[in-house]
C-alpha cells in the first residue's frame, strides 16, 4: 500500500488543517465541491476542513439512507447549522433499501451500498449542481482493511484501481486518508469540533446495515436501530473504544408467558482498542450485562435472546458484516 501513514505520535494538528486546507483549495480552485456528512468523525472532521478552505462553494449533504441511529439525521443537521454550516437532509430510503433487496452474503451488500451512493445518489447530486469534486471521509484503516482483503470499506474507491471521474463524473478528495480514528479525533478537536462529535464512538460507513447478519429491510433495521440506542445507553459511561448491537439472521425458541416464542436474536459487543487493528472485549460487569439483557428483549419487539461477544480481533472484526 503506496499511502503513507501520520501516526498519531507525528501528528501536528494545527499544521495539518493547514495543509489540508490549501489542498482542497488547490484541487477546487474556483469550482465547488460537495461534501458527503453522515455525522461520525471522519466525516465531520473534512466537513470542518472542506468549510474552512471553500466556504459556500462547498455544499454539504446528509444523506438520508434509513440506516441510520434514531434521530441521527435531524440531530446532525441541527448540530452543522449552528455551527454554522449548512446542511441539506437528502431522502435516498428508498433507493438504498431498494438496492439491498434480497441481499444477504456481506460483499454483495456493501457493494450496493457503494453503487446507490456514489452513482445514483451523488452521482445526481454531483450532475445537479454541476460541481466536479466530492468530499469524503476515508481514513487510513478503511484503506488498510480494504487492501489486505479483511473487508470491503464502501467509501474505497481509487486504491482499488476504480477511476471515480470516469465511472462517477466526479473526482473523490479524502483529507484524513492518512490518520487513524485516534490521530482524527484529535484534527477534530483543533477545528473547534464539540466533543460529543470528536470523541464518538467509530460508526460504520455501511451504518446499521453492518450490524444487521442477513437480508436488509425496514423492518430489520428498526430492531437493531432500538437495540443500538439501548447498548448505547447502556454503555457510554464504560471509556470503551466502540460498542454496538447485531441482528443475527436465524430465529431462535424463547418463552414468554409459559408460551413458545419463536423469535429474534441481539448479540451485543464492546471493545477495548486503541486504533481498530486490534481490539479485546470490555470485561463487563454481569449486572450490566443482565440489565442489556432485560432492557432488549422487554423495550425491543420480537428479541427473546440477547448473547454478548467475547472474541478477540483477530480472529473476530468489531463490526459483524
């Protein structure tokens, strides 16, 4: 891999802003550019970097996937807007859950997640507005991950040989493309970025439909959306790297009421890391492990067992899919 990686030990936070900032100026010169937010670090770290180098001749959007957490769109396009930049909700539901239809092996379903949003979503937007450059932010990890065949990154794109302006009519800038999350997080915190946004736990580029084993629907969706927003409830006082919750695929026998309930299964994981290469589980105490347990099946309709992943990475990933 020909990219170079800034450790967070050779990281100067304020010389690169800087440095990215003349680059997106000197790659743009006087056109505009779009800007891809989803509201996780990386991208709200370039939002922060592309707004400083272009002002309003960058147009900013949150694309409205329907995989997103509870809330999560609304709340990022407030948070944007009073800091000053302005953020346009765009509603592609029903293009992604149309592309992710009968999709169930993992590669197959980031791959239409990347061709809904790069060609038909940006693709249009990019067309519409008549600009030449999309913003994005990938780092360093989706790129290693991606190269050494762990899994396919959505927003990988010219490391894999794919030429963005011929298949997509634009060209891609990634400005934290040589940081790792940590190394991000701190950039973030130079930029003035409010730390409930520069300190959140990693969030994936595929958002829930990374955490759902299987076919991908609304209604799958809304069962681990409500699992993530108890699991993150639960655990954001822990100082653990990342938790989350996943929808397995199979149904498995419960009982309420003395009655069979055949019904859905929630794994939870948590982890210890340092830069997502590596990572051990949390060592939770039982009670709140017992108190997810209640929470999901009792809050979350259909959930009869909730399990909790106690794998190392390697061998296991953080994320399920």
């Amino acid at each position: 891999m020909a990219l170079k990686e800034i450790t967070l030990e050779e990281l100067q936070p304020e010389q690169f802003i800087a440095e990215q900032v003349e680059a997106i100026r000197s790659i743009v010169g006087s056109s505009t550019a779009i800007n891809a937010l989803s509201g996780g670090v990386d991208s709200s770290v370039v939002t922060l970097l592309g707004h400083r180098a272009l002002g309003d001749r960058l147009k900013t959007y949150f694309i409205e996937n329907g995989i997103m957490r509870q809330g999560e769109p609304e709340y990022i396009v407030s948070l944007f807007t009073k800091l000053g930049i302005p953020v346009e909700l765009f509603d592609a539901r029903a293009q992604f859950f149309g592309a992710l239809k009968g999709l169930t092996e993992p590669e197959e379903k980031r791959e239409a997640i990347t061709q809904t949003f790069y060609k038909q979503v940006f693709g249009a937007l990019v067309k519409e507005s008549g600009a030449k450059y999309l913003l994005q932010g990938t780092n360093y990890t989706d790129v290693e991950e991606t190269v050494a065949g762990v899994k396919r990154q959505h927003n990988i794109l010219e490391q894999l040989g794919i030429d963005t302006e011929a298949a997509f009519g634009y060209k891609v800038i990634e400005p934290v493309i040589q940081l790792r999350k940590p190394a991000v997080r701190l950039v973030g915190k130079a930029l003035g970025l409010p730390e409930a946004i520069y300190n959140r736990p990693p969030f994936p580029g595929p958002a829930l439909a990374a955490r759902v084993i299987g076919e991908v629907t609304p209604d799958r969706i809304a069962v681990v959306r409500e699992a993530t927003e108890i699991v993150e409830h639960e655990l954001k006082t822990t100082g653990a790297f990342q938790y989350l919750a996943i929808l397995h695929a199979d149904k498995v026998t419960g009982v309420r009421a003395g009655k069979r309930d055949y019904g859905l299964q929630v794994e939870v994981r948590c982890w210890e890391s340092s830069d997502a290469q590596t990572g051990q589980p949390t060592r939770l105490p039982y009670e709140t492990l017992e108190r997810l347990a209640d929470r999901i099946t009792s809050e979350v309709s259909g959930v009869v067992s909730v399990t909790y992943n106690i794998t190392r990475k390697p061998p296991s990933t953080i994320e399920a899919v």
